[in-house]
C-alpha cells in the first residue's frame, strides 16, 4: 500500500494553465489594489516575450524634462560655437540692395576703432578684396565680413548658401531698387539665412524728416521682412550695436548646407601637374590647394568635393596650418596706424612666407576608400542579348534572306500570322528603326511643331498675296523717308530677331490654351505611320503602363534606387552621426586632385570660391524631379525641353528639362509649356542631390541676361516616373442620328481608321463612343455614341506615348550680365504736338 501511494502524485498544474477571467462585479479597481493582489507575480506572457517598461506620471515628467533640457542645450552649445574659440568665424556677407547705396561704406564704418573690434586680417576671402576679418574681444568673438558686387547673381547665391548671416543695405529713401527686388526675389526662394537690415544717411536729417524716413522705410520694409529691426549705420555706436546684434542673433538653419560640410576658400594656390612651357600660363590639370575654416559636418578625406560652377573632384589630403584669426583675449590689442594687429600671419595670396608655422597633415586619402567619380554607369551593348546565335541559325538566316519572297496576306489570316508576312511596300519603303527613342520624340516634336505652324504660315502667304502690290509701295515710301525723333531712339532698342521667336512662341502658347494638345492630321502620311509611337487609354487614371517598357538608351546610363526615401534616411542619419575627419571650425588646407586651370582664373578674376563635400552616391547621374512654380515676374512662355539654367542645392548646371503636372498617380500628363498659376514637375538628368533643396531656373536670354523662370524646391529621383504626352485628334461631325454619328476630317483613308478603330472616342461635351465601321475611303467613318450628338460639338481622339528629358546637361554656366530695367527716354520735342 505505501508503495502504491508513493507511485500515485497528484497533478501540479504549470505556468501555462489555462485561467478564465473572473466575473465583473462593475467595481472598479485602483492600481494599488490590483497590486497588492498580484503580490508582485507577473504573467508568463510578459515574462516570455519582450517586456515594455510603464514609466510612472512622473518619470514621464521627468524624461519630457531631460528631452527638453539637452535640446536646449545643444542649440545653445552651437550657436555658442559660432564666431567663438570652438567654432568658425561668423561670415557675414554685406549686400547692396540699390544702386545708389555703396556696401564698402558700411564695411569701412564696421573697420573702424570705435566700433570696439581688431582688425586682424585684410583680404581674408580669395578672390574678394573688399573683406576682412575682425576680432571682438569684448563680445568674445571673431567675425569674417565681405562685400560682393550684386552685379553678378550666381556669385551672389554662392556667397548666401555659405554666408552665417547677410547684412543688407538700404536707401533711406526707397529701401531698394528694381534690381534689389530681383535679388531678394532669389535669395528668398534659394533659402535665406539670418539677416539684418541697415540703412546710413538717417542721422543726418532733420528730426521731424527723420521720423517721417523711418516710418516710410518701415513701411517699405514690412512687406519682405515683417519682423526685422532696421538699424541705423552712421556712427561708431551704431556699428557696435550691429556687431552685437549679429552676434546673439538666431541662426536660420538650411537645411541642404548643415547636413554636408563646406568651405568659404581664404588662400588659394595651384600647381600644375606636368610642366608647362615658358611662354603662357599653364592650362592643363594641377593640384589646387584651397584654405578656409570647416562648416557644417565634419569634413572626410574620403569624400568626394564639389565646387560650385565647376564640378567634382578628390581629395589627396587635408593639413592643418596656423589659424590666421585666433581669438587670443590676452593678447589682442588694438591695431596701430600701418599695422594689421599683434600678430603676423600668412594671409590671402600676397603675403609672403618667409616665418612660415610647419604644416602638420591631419589625412591622407586612401585609394581602395576613396569615393569614385563615376558619374554615368558603364554601358555594355551585349546587356540586351540572352542567348547568342548557333552556327546553325545563322547559316539558316542567311539562307533566308537569300530566299526572301514576297508573300500576299490572305483572307482570315490572324494579326500573328499577318506579322510575319513580308510585303512589297514594306520592302520599298524600308524598315522602321525603333533603337534611338529619344530621336523618334524630338522627330515627333519637329513634325508637331511644324504642323503647329502650317496654318500661320498658310495666313501669314494668304494675307502676303493679297496685299503685296500695296507693301511695297509702301515700303518704297518707308525707304524713301527717314525716321526721325522718339520713333527711331525706340527702334534702336528693339531685336527683330527676338520679336519674331516672341511672336512665334506666344502663338504656339496661346494655341496651346486654346485648344489642350490639339494636333491636325497630316495629309502627306499616313496617320498609323506618324502616330505608331502613340497608344490609347481606355482611363488615364487606371489602365496600366509598365515603367520598364521601351527604354531609352541614356536609362543605361544612370542609376536608380530601390528605395530613394530609405537611402536618404540611412545617409542622412548617417551623416548626423560622423564625428571623424576635420572637425568643424578648424582651419585647414585641402589638396584636391586634377583641377582645371579655369578654377584658378575665377578666382583671380574676382569671384570667391565655395566648395562642399558630397554625401554618398551625389556624384552619379539619374532622373531627378524639381517641384516648381513659376516665378510671377516672369511673362514669356517656357516650351518644354528649352534649356534652362538650374541652382539646385551647391549645384548649378544647365540642362533641358521637361515639364508634367504634380499628381498622386502612377502617370503624369507632360506640359507643353511652364504652367502659371499652379505647381509643375520639372524632370532632368542631372547628379543625385538628396533632399531638402532649394531649386532656382533661370532663362538665358540673347542679350546675355538670365532671367528667374521658377522657383521651388527638391522633389525626389526616380527614373520610373512615367510622364505621357497626349496628342488629340479632332473630327467634326457630318450626319448625326440618334445613336450614330458619321464624323470626317479626323482621318483621311480607310486604313488609319480600321488601324484606330479600338480606341475610345469622347466629345467635348462630354459624350463617349467608339468606331463602328469605315464608310468609303476618304476618312469618313460611322461611329456610335452613348447620346445624340449636338452639331456644334467635336469628336476627339486622346492618344498617349511616353517622353524622357534630354540629355544635355554641362556643369558649365555662363555669367549673367547685370540685369538692367530697360527705360527708353523720349523728348517732348520731337513728339508732333496737335
């Protein structure tokens, strides 16, 4: 018996024992008690999977405290940075913003003892003359001013995409000129950065004129900058209270400077690779070696530079020579008349360098680490072909084509049999080249231009033969006679040339507006054969169109992502992490490998020199996509595929883009021209930028002024972006019935008819049908429609192919002439006074 109940044990049940919810009485329980009633057991479902830490009331408080104290902190940690020991000197960039106001005066005021600051290096930027640094020991900080000429817009821009703060100068009577609008016009839409407003000549005036001047600037002022303080600039006070201001001032951050790192060139030299002959200066490729203070993130040997308007290039290695504005607060004095400052340093490119520090390098490169400057994917022509040709199958091809016969197509004879039949007319006519896309849809656009065109030429020789005697008598008195007075100062300013593409253009655009993507069929071809690249849509919404289809050849060329917004977040992310390299606000020379003369020349002309580090895949060609509108100055139609000129982050290119409209769907209608009045797509081949970005176009015009087109911002890079051009055949209806109509001057024989015959058919009000059957052989065809049709409506067909952008894209752009507002001044004495 006791060994039977030795064997006998009672079931123990385990942790997984299924347990029923108890029943709910409606009490409600506190936390407390439910507590104390677990007396600290814990289910196994928590215990066997990943347990989520409740945090109390108040350790939510307290971690909302901690989150919000170290963002407080870091913001006040880099603002600090700025100007300091830690940091760069704070640049700032003075800008004139009318014609008649002189920014050097300001810098001269900002130079002077009074004002509290050490000037401790002249020509502190390359290329600039007009600049200086200036030492603060009272505010313990050090600044780098310069003023460059507003005269040419793409220097400008560079210096406000690296500038910390501008300071810009106003006319105490209009506050700027029309150029000045112009300018802000730009920086506003590239991305401004911190500002101030000064204004000289205030002082001077009367205390009632003086009152009456800064409310009227005031006025002027609000409508660009609502909350700016306008300073006065008259005195040595003035300029210490502008000093302070822009030191203590918050710092706008943009967004597409703070996550690469760039510098503001101050010494620049260069060395040629090979020797070149006594009798010029060197031409060809060298090492250029360019000194400046590190801003932004880190700098990496590793990685490729860009300098803006002249490509990318590598580094070899970055030294670390003697900072030429140290903040020494014991030693800083004043300068004395014909001094620089305490100390002498090697600065600008006309110092000597005879008490030269040794320069320690901080890098070297490494080849296997190095980034490439691979910018087009190599292309292999044999990428097409899956299987290569037996011996056999060729001598049976040849064999063929000996034997070649013409054959006629039978009755009942399928569409996949008839493809295979050779005929007489396809022989004589040739075959059709379907490789080169990209030429087929510029030989589209010329053929559509031209067709566009006929009907103004048709009026233009009608209205020409009907008047001719009467022209040239006219003209034989024009020639006769001169002009004379206001009539002939206007004519001078006039290009004929230009007023006719305006012309030309401005028809085209108002056709365009007229009647959307109209297109006349040709009489000379056959409809199938013009339009063969052309397909029909039964919904442009939700009928399918693979991205993959018919290629164009450049497509080989670029790069594509499987997941641009995911490789932006993992190398954005990445880059706000890197604590390696040259740090930011050290002073260093960076060696870059095999750059033009030309690099050189633009600095020894005048123009200062930026660069910027690229992130990771920046230097390689793919589509990108530019979110635009355009810019309310600018009246001119824009065609699509026009070159334009593009400032999209640092970068600055030339390229014809084409346009389509900014939806949420999976194709895109292309514009035929630059929308007005509501947001565009402006697509390009271009390099990878990553996002966020300001975007700027500028026109070329022929008189060497470029005009803003658009402006916007970075929208994202994706090759498969399908964008459609529609084209839509217009008939007119000839019998109408109840159900059926009989529609003519659509098509004009019987075979484009049968070759269209499935694509819908719509009206303009609305109505939908298709294409029943061919009457006769002229182009008449009965077609049924959903309702009785009214006889001032028109039939239409919508066909659809897709486009690609052109490649013309060169990192070379030229230089704008200043832009000039054209007045024409005409005497009251040579006007004929009735």
């Amino acid at each position: 018996m006791a060994a039977n109940e030795e064997k006998q044990q009672g079931h123990r049940p385990g942790v997984f024992k299924q347990k029923n919810k108890g029943h709910k009485h409606g009490k409600h329980r506190t936390k407390g008690e439910i507590e104390r009633e677990n007396k600290g057991r814990v289910s196994v479902t928590a215990l066997t999977k990943k347990q989520r830490k409740e945090e109390k009331r108040m350790d939510r408080r307290h971690k909302a405290n901690q989150l919000r104290r170290n963002k407080k902190d870091m913001v006040l940690t880099e603002k600090r940075r700025l100007g300091t020991r830690d940091g760069p000197p704070h640049l700032v960039a003075v800008v004139s913003l009318h014609a008649g106001v002189d920014a050097g005066a300001v810098t001269k005021l900002l130079r002077q003892e009074g004002a509290g600051g050490v000037i401790h290096q002249e020509r502190c930027v390359s290329g600039v003359s007009d600049s200086f640094g200036l030492l603060m020991p009272r505010f313990k900080q050090r600044f780098t001013f310069l003023s460059h000429s507003t005269a040419d817009i793409h220097s400008l821009l560079d210096v406000a995409k690296i500038a910390d703060s501008l300071v810009f100068a106003l006319d105490s009577a209009e506050g700027w000129d029309s150029y000045g609008d112009y300018c802000l016009s730009c920086l506003f839409a590239q991305g401004l950065p911190s500002h101030a407003l000064v204004c000289q000549g205030v002082s001077d005036l009367p205390v009632k004129k003086k009152v009456e001047s800064k409310k009227a600037l005031s006025k002027i002022t609000e409508i660009r900058f609502p909350d700016a303080r306008l300073f006065p600039l008259d005195s040595e006070q003035d300029a210490t209270l502008l000093l302070r201001h822009l030191g203590t001032q918050r710092q706008r951050k943009l967004g597409f400077r703070s996550r690469r790192s760039h510098v503001l060139a101050q010494h620049v030299t260069f060395a040629a690779n090979s020797p070149e002959g006594t009798g010029g200066a060197p031409t060809g490729l060298g090492t250029l070696c360019v000194s400046g203070y590190v801003r932004g993130r880190p700098l990496q040997v590793d990685r490729l530079v860009h300098i803006s308007g002249h490509g990318d290039f590598q580094l070899s290695q970055i030294d670390a020579p003697s900072d030429p504005l140290p903040l020494n607060l014991t030693t800083a004095r004043p300068a004395k008349p014909g001094k620089k400052g305490d100390v002498d340093m090697q600065v600008g490119e006309e110092d000597g360098g005879e008490d030269e520090a040794p320069v320690r390098v901080l890098m070297k490169a490494n080849p296997s680490c190095r980034e490439s400057l691979l910018a087009e994917a190599e292309v292999d022509p044999m990428d097409g072909e899956q299987t290569w040709p037996t011996e056999t199958e060729l001598l049976e091809a040849e064999e063929a084509s000996k034997n070649k016969r013409v054959i006629k197509v039978p009755k009942g004879t399928s569409d996949y049999q008839a493809s295979w039949i050779v005929d007489e007319d396809e022989e004589e006519n040739g075959e059709i080249d379907e490789e080169s896309s990209e030429e087929d849809d510029d030989d589209d656009d010329m053929l559509d231009e031209a067709m566009d065109g006929e009907d103004d030429d048709m009026n233009s020789q009608s209205g020409l033969g009907c008047a001719s005697e009467e022209e040239e008598e006219e003209e034989e008195e024009l020639c006769s006679t001169e002009r004379t007075g206001a009539d002939q100062r206007y004519d001078e300013h006039i290009d004929e040339a230009a007023e006719e593409e305006g012309l030309k253009r401005y028809r085209e655009a108002r056709a365009n507006e007229l009647f959307p993507d109209e297109v006349d069929t040709p009489l000379d071809m056959a409809a199938r054969i013009r339009f063969q690249r052309y397909r029909g849509l039964k919904s442009f919404r939700s009928s399918p169109w693979d991205p993959m289809e018919n290629l164009p050849l450049n497509y080989s060329r670029i790069f594509q992502f499987q997941s641009f917004d995911r490789t932006r977040r993992r190398i954005l992310a990445e880059a706000a992490s890197e604590e390696e390299g040259a740090m930011v606000g050290w002073y260093v020379t960076l060696h870059i490998n095999d750059v033009p003369f030309s690099v050189m020349e633009s600095v020894q002309s005048g123009r200062p020199l930026m660069m910027v580090s690229l992130l990771p895949h920046e230097q390689k060609m793919s589509v990108m996509h530019l979110l635009v509108r355009r810019h309310p100055s600018n009246t001119e139609p824009i065609k699509s595929k026009e070159e334009l000129v593009f400032h999209c982050g640092f970068r600055r290119f030339r390229a014809s883009p084409i346009f389509s409209q900014h939806t949420s769907a999976d194709k895109h209608k292309m514009e035929r021209f630059l929308v007005p009045d509501a947001p565009t797509v402006v697509s390009v081949y271009a390099p990878i930028t990553f996002p966020p970005a300001g975007v700027l176009l500028f026109k070329q015009n022929n008189d060497g002024i470029q005009d803003l087109v658009a402006t916007g911002s970075l929208l994202s890079c994706d090759p498969q972006r399908v964008m459609l051009k529609r084209i839509v055949l217009s008939g007119h209806p000839f019998k109408i019935n109840q159900r059926s109509a009989v529609v003519r001057y659509m098509f004009f024989n019987r075979d484009d008819i049968m070759w269209f015959k499935p694509v819908e058919l719509r009206t303009k009000w609305g109505r939908r049908g298709h294409i029943k059957e061919a009457l006769g052989t002229h182009g008449h065809m009965k077609c049924v429609i959903d309702n009785q049709l009214r006889s001032q409506d028109t039939v239409l067909m919508n066909l659809y192919k897709r486009v690609y952008p052109r490649w013309t894209y060169d990192p070379y752009v030229p230089l704008s002439l200043p832009w000039v507002k054209r007045e024409v001044t005409v005497d009251m004495n040579d006007l004929d006074m009735e």
